[in-house]
C-alpha cells in the first residue's frame, strides 16, 4: 500500500476505543475531501489542524478509509507563526504583546524549551510571574504534549501502543524518562530486555551502564521465575547475567550492581546465598507461617464423635470405605489440616464426599467451600460432589489494583476448605489462599496427584508441603471398578515405570504406532473425524501436544483441526489477527488472569459471536466461558486468546475431556518425561489415543527425573514448625 501524506482539520471524532489505540474520525483536507481516519490517532481533537501520513484502504462498508501510521499538528516554524500561535485561543493568559515577549527571550524554539524545561522557563520573560507561567505552561501541554511525547518515543523505536503505554505512565516526563534510562519501558509493557536493549543502544547507553545491568539482572529472576524457581543461587544469577549482557570481563561490575539492589530491598533480597524476588520470598514466608499455624491449632471435632458418624455414613449408604479413606476422613476432621494424594480411581473423590457429609451429620450448619486453581477443574468438582465450587481467584474476590477482598484482616467464612488439583498451586496464589484461612476456625482438606505436573507458576507448593512433613495420606489402593478402566491402570504403569499393556477388547486406549511427524498428525487428523463421525463433539475430544513447534506441535494441529472441526462457512463471520483466524464456532482458551472480566489463565470456551462496530468498524469477540458471556476487543483477542483444540499438556493440567488424542515422538524429545505423559492420559475419561512410537513412549516413562526447581518452602515450614515446638 502507497504511504501518502495529507494536511487539514479533524472535524468529529466518531470513535475512540478505551485505551486510545484505536480511533475512527472524520478528516476535512486542504482541498476539500471528506475521508475517515482509522488507527492510532491518540490525543487528536475536533478541529485539530493536522498533518496525517496513512495507507488508503478500503472498507466493504464504509468504503474509502485512510489508515494512519503516524500525525502531528501543525507547529510554528518560524517566530511569525510562533507568535500567532501563542496569542491564539489554545493558550492561556497570553496577548500579542506578551506572546512577542516570549519570542524575543526564548526564540523561534519557545514550545519545545516550554514543553522540555516547564513552566519556569517563562518566568524569565518580563510580565510572567509563577501562577501566569503555570497557567500558559499547563495551556501548551494540554495542547502539545501527546504530540511532543510520541514524536520522540516513535523516534527511540517504540511501538504507538508502547509509547501510549509510557505516556499514560509518566505524561510529558516520558521522553525524560525513557531517554536516561529505556529499561524503565520493562515495567509497564510487555517489552523485554532485548527490545529494551536494542532501544537503549540507539540513545547511545553504555555497555557496563548500572542501568542495563540491572535490567539484566531483572530480566534473569523474570526468566527464572517462568522456569518455575522461586529463587536463583547468586552465583547462577552472575553467570546468567553476564551471558546476556555478552561481556567477558563483567563479572565485578555485575556483582557490585547486583549489592546495590539487594542493599535497596525492594526487588529483590537475599537469603544466605539464594537470591528472591521480594515477592516470592514474601509468598513463602507467609505460606509456611500460616501452614504451621494450621497443623498446630488442631481446628478439628473430637475423634470419638468422627467415628460414630462416620459408621453412619457407612451404614446410611450401605458402603465401606477402604481403611486408608477412613484414616483421611477422621484426620481431616479430627486434626483440622490434611493433604490427600493418590493416583485415578484410588478414591481421592469419594474420600473428600465422606469428609464432607460426615461433617454436616456432626454440624448440619458447617460452611463448606470447594475451589481449585482454575475454572475446568472447578466445574468438575462440583459436578463429582454436588457441592458449590469455582475457583480460587473467584473465591478470593481478586480485584484489578487491589488484590483479594478476603485476606488474614478479612478471613473467609467457612468450616471446611477443600482444595483439589493442589499440584497446580503455585506460590502466590497459595500465598493468597492461605492468607485468607482463620486458623481458629476452617479445616483444609487439600486433594491432588503428587505425581502430575507441578504449577505453571513458581513454585513447587504440594510436594514442599509433604516433603516439610506436613500430615498427608496417600491412597494407593485402586478401586474394582476403576481397575477396568484401561486408562487408570496404564497411567499407574506409567507412574511405576512400566510401559503399557493394551487388551484391544475394552476399545479405551489405543496406541497407533508411526514414526514420521508429518503422519503422525494426519493420523490425529483422522481420528478426531472418526470421532465425530461416531457422534461426538468436537468440545469432547482434546488433542494434546508437548510442544508448540513442528508438525506436531499446538500450532500446526490447531490449524488443521479448524479447518476440520470448524471449516470456513460464509454463514459464520470470523476474524484474523496475525497467524490465528478466530470463527464463530471455534474452541479457544483464555491465556492470561483478567481480573476485570473474571476470566483466567486456562479457561476454555467457545465463540457465539463476531461483530463488527457500527460506527468504528472495531471488532467484538463474544466466547461463551463456563456459564458467562466475555466480550473482547481489538487487541485483547490477540493477546489473551489462542485456538484450543489443541493445547499444551501443561495447558490441560486440572481438566477431563471424554476423548484424549496425544502425539508421543522422539521429535519432542526435550519433553519426553514420565509426568508428562502420566498427566495427559489422566484427563481422559473414556479414551485415550496414543500416536507415535514405542521408543519415544520408552524413553518417556524411563524419565522420571523431575525438573528441580529452586524452592525454599520446605525448610520455611520445617522452620516454623521448630519454633512451636520450641
């Protein structure tokens, strides 16, 4: 598209999104043309004389638009103009004659002194005391300012929507801001360290600068943080640092940054040799303090009247509970705090339903609350108990600046907490949690597979908690009716590195054997339109991979299985935005917490609706999500959605789909790990479908050497349970 160039006067601005990125206005040229700006137009007003450089595009409904890249209004170029410009209405408590004084003092570059120097530089004018100063200052920022602040960010390199980011952040001191120290950018956008850097080289900072190393520094904990290690040892930290930086003699100069920050104490802080982010380290303490204050205080009934209603249970139901799910019933209830593990169909379900009826037998009035880290396997939870239940942030209240209504000031009212799919816990929710636990009050009962995948987030909370010796039973007997299902007993063969066995039979779990990617995923291709062909629906089968990449990879099966699942149909609107073309119809998953929408990371819907503004021409994307409608908007579709018909297995963690198709390759070599595999054909509830090789599904079950990640819970909480005893 041809850039072209085009001055005059916005004469309405028809639309302008919430965040400002994105505008629709009606634009007057010099020779007298009517045409719609479209884009990034921050900061313009009616009747604004302006200079726009854009792309004509045409729209199939509002016809011939100009897409904008970038505008500025008309400045002064000359004193003539400067003074006019000043003694026009757009300034405040300025005449001609004043307007002639300012000229003659600051020059033909009067606007730019004012708008970098503020407003004292008018005070050196005869006439202009401080409040007039301030007032004609105020004017000419009002006026200019957002101008003044993206010329310069556009021209460091920034995105429009990071130099938005910034203005919003720091005003008219953005351009101070980013100008000493680029690396400020890395707090309030997306940008990583190496646009950040490649921005810093242009304004000329110094290799061995405290600034970069200490943005460095920063990015290293950011890295490790998302490979799960709440902390790195300090001499980690250094290596890492200097291989990003690419210095070879840096070493001193990085350590004595690295003090400095420590000395500071609000980023980061130290615990002998181990180096936290502030808040990580936080999160544990204030895990391990209250666990120990949970286990300690025994918030449990007497043992005695456990027993007896108990038996009840048993007789009322006419069942009989495997020894070790009495045992976990009456420690739960008894002692106040209990970690319950086990593999499928070992009875983690009907162990937490006898918990609690036995409860309400004892107290019919008892508060019990239900959560899990995220929406699936909350909806699963109340499906399997018949009690409420929903997620962790949803319970907590999380508001967007605010952090969660419920905390130790404002306990959650309840006499039972239960808290499955623990495995998925990480530090700082578990942090919020148990923050919002009255330790005189609740029972926790906390439900999971130790043997899964542990959170995406930091941390590794469930298996500190059983390694700190906080009381756990762990269930290992596998029940008559689950030991049919072929799927329960192969993922206990997986756990105890064993391959698996198949009786063809029972028609639950297949494993199709193929070496070569690409027929790999045409074999999953296949098997999911056999599914279909047999009556299910594309919301009951998940195709699960352990990477992005390749061809059988989230990416490229995603693509295939739209335009199996959900063709192109002219009858459904849909929309693209960069690789990914979102269609009504299709299955996707919510990528990140939002707060605002009560949507969050892990969340799977379906969109019901694609429409396109009246007026703006701006994109809605309304995703049917558990039990709600969410509405998304320009560049939120991009960023907090993805196609899900095929996820991550770490994606999945916390869900059940009826069907489970998952590629097993020596292609995904890097990420051939027994938990890997045992956690994606656990969230099978009829089939599973293996398509890949022996060998790669070998060397899978062969790996059970856990990823370590650097934790320092455990020793907190074994720790604080030294100081109550003592």
């Amino acid at each position: 598209m041809q850039l072209e160039t085009l001055q005059g006067t916005v004469k309405k601005i028809i639309f302008e999104s919430e965040d400002g990125e994105f505008t629709v206005a009606r634009f007057e040229t010099d020779e007298g043309e009517f045409i719609s700006l479209v884009g990034f137009l921050y900061g313009i007003q009616r009747d604004d004389y302006i200079t726009v450089w854009g792309s004509r595009v045409y729209h199939p409904k509002y016809g011939e638009q100009l897409k904008v890249s970038r505008w500025e209004k008309k400045l002064p170029s000359n004193r003539e103009q400067l003074v006019a410009y000043l003694s026009s209405p757009f300034v405040k408590c300025v005449g001609p004659q004043l307007a002639e004084a300012i000229a003659d003092q600051l020059g033909e570059n009067a606007l730019e002194l004012i708008m970098e120097k503020g407003y004292e530089v008018l005070t050196e004018v005869k006439g202009i005391g401080e409040i007039k100063a301030k007032k004609i200052h105020e004017s000419i920022v009002e006026n200019l300012e957002v101008q003044h602040v993206m010329k310069h960010l556009l021209a460091f390199g920034l995105t429009p929507k990071t130099a938005i980011k910034a203005y919003k952040e720091w005003g008219g001191g953005a351009v101070n801001i980013v100008s000493s120290d680029p690396y400020r950018l890395m707090d309030i956008d997306s940008i990583g360290f190496l646009r950040a850097d490649a921005i810093a080289q242009k304004l000329n900072i110094g290799q061995e600068s405290p600034q970069r190393i200490r943005a460095a520094v920063k990015y290293v904990m950011e890295q490790a943080e998302g490979e799960g290690h709440c902390y790195l040892e300090r001499e980690e930290i250094l290596q890492r640092t200097q291989k990003l930086l690419n210095i070879e003699e840096g070493e001193e100069t990085i350590n004595s940054v690295l003090e400095k920050m420590l000395s500071h104490g609000s980023e980061i802080i130290a615990e002998g040799s181990k180096v936290y982010p502030l808040s990580l380290f936080n999160a544990e303490i204030k895990v391990a303090e209250k666990i120990s204050r949970l286990v300690a205080n025994r918030s449990g009934v007497s043992i005695k009247l456990a027993e007896k209603f108990l038996e009840d249970f048993e007789a009322g139901l006419g069942i009989k509970l495997a020894p070790e799910q009495k045992e976990a019933v009456l420690e739960v209830l008894s002692r106040g705090f209990l970690i319950l593990t086990g593999g499928p169909g070992t009875g983690k379900t009907a162990t937490v339903n006898a918990v609690i009826n036995v409860l309400r037998r004892i107290d019919p009035g008892a508060e019990v609350i239900l959560v899990s880290p995220t929406g699936r396997a909350g909806q699963r939870l109340m499906e399997v108990t018949g009690e409420k239940a929903g997620t962790i942030h949803r319970l907590l209240n999380f508001k967007p600046g605010e952090g969660p209504e419920f905390n130790r000031d404002n306990p959650l009212p309840c006499d039972l907490l239960v808290v499955d799919e623990v495995s998925m816990l990480d530090i700082e929710l578990a942090a919020s949690l148990f923050d919002a636990v009255d330790p005189m009050r609740t029972m926790v009962l906390l439900v999971g597979d130790a043997d899964q995948l542990p959170s995406v987030g930091p941390g590794n909370v469930l298996h500190d908690l059983m390694k700190a010796g906080v009381p756990t039973i762990r269930l290992t007997r596998i029940f008559r009716q689950s030991r049919e299902s072929q799927i329960v007993t192969n993922a206990h063969r997986i756990n105890a590195g064993k391959l698996i066995s198949i009786d063809s039979s029972k028609k639950d779990f297949f494993f199709i054997k193929e070496e070569d990617p690409e027929k790999i995923a045409e074999i999953i291709i296949q098997s999911c339109r056999r599914f279909v062909e047999l009556g299910y629906s594309y919301s009951d089968i998940q195709v699960l991979s352990p990477m992005r990449k390749g061809p059988i990879g989230t990416v490229n099966l995603n693509r295939r299985l739209q335009e199996l699942l959900n063709p192109r149909d002219k009858s459904k609107k849909e929309y693209r935005f960069g690789s990914n073309i979102y269609r009504i119809g299709d299955k996707i998953m919510q990528t990140k917490n939002n707060y605002t929408k009560g949507v969050f990371n892990g969340d799977v819907g379906l969109i019901e609706d694609i429409e396109e503004e009246e007026e703006s021409g701006e994109i809605r994307l309304t995703a049917r999500i558990r039990e709600g409608l969410v509405t998304y908007t320009g560049d939120e579709i991009g960023e907090e959605l993805i196609p899900a018909y095929c996820i991550t297995i770490h994606k999945s963690q916390g869900s059940e789909y009826p069907i489970i198709i998952m590629p097993v390759s020596t292609s995904h070599y890097i990420m051939l790990a027994r938990n890997l595999i045992y956690t994606g054909i656990t969230r099978a509830k009829e089939k599973v479908v293996l398509v890949g090789t022996m060998k790669a599904l070998a060397i899978a079950v062969k790996n059970n050497r856990m990823v370590i990640r650097n934790t320092g819970l455990k020793d907190k909480i074994v720790q604080q349970f030294c100081c109550i005893k003592g």
